[in-house]
C-alpha cells in the first residue's frame, strides 16, 4: 500500500509525521494520504484545508487522515472535508491502535494527557537532518495561543527513552539530531528528580558520544536554565545556534501577551550568548501587528530587532485564534499587519546579509543536504561548488555571500 504525508507547522508535527508513517503501515487499501495540521495561524490552517480539497481532486480514491492541532481543536469541521475518511487526536495519531485495521476516528481528552508515547523513528523522508521529540504539551497560556488546547499539558519523554531514539538515529546515518517539543525549556519537572533541560542534554551527549552534532529548537529565553548555559560554553556538539520564543520586542506588548520575559531580559539572555558562545547566530520568532500594537509599539519591536542584530527572524503577522485573550482585543487592521511584517522582515534580511558577510574567508562544518545545498553549524544555508551527497558532514571555506546564503567550496 501507499501512505503518503502532508505535513504542516512546527518540527514535533515533522516527527510525530514520521512515528505515522511507521504506525500506519498496516493500513488496508493502496492509497491513504495522511494530512498532519497546524493551528498556529489561519494561514497554517487554510493551508492544509487547501492540501485536503487538492488531493481530493486529484486522487479521488485515496484516503484521507486528518490529524494534527487543528483536527484536535475542531474536529468536526475537518471530517466535512471532501474523502475525509478519519480524524485522529494528537494523542491517538501515536497510538498503535489506531492504526489497526477497522479502527474507528477518535479525538482524545488531550487536557487530561499526563504522559507521552514514546516512539523509536529510524528515519525521516527527505530529510538530512533528524528531529526527537523531548516534550509535549504546554502549561503556560499566552494570551494569542491556541496550541495548549491541541497539545494538553507539560509532559517530558525520559532520558533513557530520548537517548535510545538518538543512538538509533545516529546508527542509521544521521549526523545531527534536533531537539523539539512544544515547549522544550519547561522539560522535566514531571520526571523523577525533576532534571531541567540542560541536565537532561548533558546525560545525553555522555550517554551517545556517537551523535557528532546536536541542535535545539526554539526556545523560551526566561527559562534557560545553568546547565544549559554551561553547555553553550563548553560544548561543542551543541551547535552554536540559539532561536529564541521572543514574539515582540515591546514590554507593554509581551505583557499584553501574557509572555515569561521582557525587554531587558532577552536583551540579556542575548548578550550573555555570545560572550559565552563568541559568533553565536540567533534567531527569534516574531508576531507584527499584535492586537493594541500602536506604531510606537511596533517601532520598539523594530528597535530591538535592530539594536540584538538578530540574523534569522521567523515573523508572523499576528492571526486570531478563535477562544484565546488575544481575540478579543481590540484588533490591528490586517494591511497594517502584513506592512509590519515586511519590515521585520526586511530588518532580519539586512542583518542576515551582515552575517553572511562575516562569515566569507572562514571555515564551516556544514551539513549537507540536497543537491549542493547544505547548513553550517550556525545554521547558515549554503550553497556549495561541488556537489555532494545528502547527509553528510562536509568542511568547506566561505568563498562569498548573497543576500540569502553562504557560497562554500569543499575543502
């Protein structure tokens, strides 16, 4: 049979899409397509609506899977979609059960979850680089998330468990792990012993030698804990890469959004990276046009942006999630958002330019991937003379820069 996956939003959906396509293997029939949805944004959603309606035009016999945050938050406007032969929950989507012949849709209590499947993936489709999920679940609220309600509750994988998935992966080629979850900096306070995110990174460095480079996903800058920070420092498979949950740079905004951190503390979590990490590339995600956001407040989320120099910007014009705090807010006009955005946007390309720049003339450890393409260890894209195979670890020397990208040439 053909199982196919669409998949849409954060790095945890990329893995969960992988524990599927191994789950779903004793499905009956030639053609499933399993859709795996976001509900970060309207735009994620109308996206993987847009996928659905498409193969349904197309492979009119397959059969449609919808799961994903949004299936979880809505299912029942998902199952009215063209061929949409199930929708499964967040939680159900991992269970073997699930995936058994004849087994009925389900959309799980996921606000009552208190544990996570633990799911050894020894591979990922297209993909040079892999991910492992560490954590699932929210418990913070932050007035514009909906995530909390598709993803339930703050639960950790264990060490063992995370450790084995790794040294698995590491066994069959990869040279890079990824780190994700929902909220990775809140791991481990429902674990024995209570183990904060670095220790539990540092058990497992020790625990797999093996694995050459590690790398986090995005992370809250109000929770990173010593450990973590003693691992920027010394370690150096722990890619000198930090992508920071930022989401404004204007005290009065993050208020409003109910967020852990302010101004000056991100601003001091940056510094503090690179005096540890020297060349440290850091990123942030940003949401413009945040509800009560005049252009005073958008010009201090623009200032600090500016005055961080930060490289790799993921912004987002702000998208209202029908039952959050933020919906309900006096709303900026949608032009004006996506005005916003572009000019976050545009900040985050000059600085990006102005790393590039720095980086001709140096050697790279770069990851490569398809055809000349490939990352560095600050996770810079690069596109190389030569070509090469996926997968592989590749030192090079930065001969120029676009706008864009790194050009290398294999050393």
């Amino acid at each position: 049979m053909t199982v196919d996956i669409l998949t849409f939003g954060c790095r945890l959906n990329a893995y969960e899409s992988e524990v599927m396509r191994g789950l779903s293997a004793s499905q009956p029939g030639t053609q499933t397509i399993i859709v795996n949805t976001c509900a970060v944004t309207a735009e994620a959603e109308r996206q993987a609506r847009q996928a659905i309606r498409r193969v349904a035009r197309e492979r009119p016999n397959a059969r449609i899977v919808v799961t994903g945050c949004a299936a979880q938050i809505d299912p029942a406007a998902w199952a009215t979609l063209p061929n949409v032969h199930r929708v499964l929950g967040n939680d159900d989507k991992l269970k073997p059960e699930s995936w058994l012949p004849g087994a009925g849709s389900a959309v799980s209590d996921i606000m009552a979850a208190r544990e996570t499947a633990a799911h050894l993936v020894t591979e990922f489709a297209s993909r040079a680089r892999a991910f492992v999920q560490v954590q699932q679940g929210c418990d913070h609220r932050c007035t514009f998330c909906i995530i909390p309600f598709g993803r339930g509750p703050n639960r950790s994988v264990p060490i063992g468990v995370i450790a084995d998935q790794v040294r698995t992966l590491v066994a069959g080629g990869y040279q890079e792990v990824v780190l994700t979850g929902v909220d990775v900096a809140s791991y481990g306070p429902d674990l024995p012993g209570a183990p904060s995110l670095g220790q539990m990174i540092r058990r497992l460095l020790l625990a797999v030698p093996e694995l050459p480079r590690l790398r986090l996903s995005s992370i809250d800058p109000a929770a990173i804990d010593d450990d973590l920070w003693r691992l920027i420092a010394e370690e150096p498979r722990l890619m000198p890469h930090l992508h920071l949950s930022l989401q404004a740079g204007s005290d009065l905004i993050l208020k409003r959004m109910r967020r852990r951190h302010l101004c000056a503390g991100a601003m001091a979590v940056i510094h503090r990276a690179r005096d540890l990490r020297p060349g440290i590339a850091i990123g942030a995600d940003l949401i413009a046009g945040f509800p009560t956001e005049t252009d005073i407040l958008f010009d201090e989320t623009l200032r600090f942006v500016q005055q961080a120099a930060l490289p790799y910007l993921h912004v987002f014009p702000y998208s209202e999630r029908p039952g959050t705090p933020a919906a309900r807010m006096p709303a900026v006009p949608r032009p004006i958002r996506k005005q916003r955005a572009a000019a976050l946007r545009e900040a985050g390309q000059r600085e990006a330019s102005r790393f590039f720049t720095s980086q001709i003339g140096h050697m790279v450890s770069l990851l490569t991937e398809a055809d000349q393409s490939g990352h560095t260890e600050h996770f810079a894209p690069v596109r190389l003379a030569q070509l090469s195979a996926p997968g592989l670890l590749v030192r090079a020397k930065v001969t120029g820069s676009t706008d864009d990208l790194l050009l290398a040439e294999a050393a």
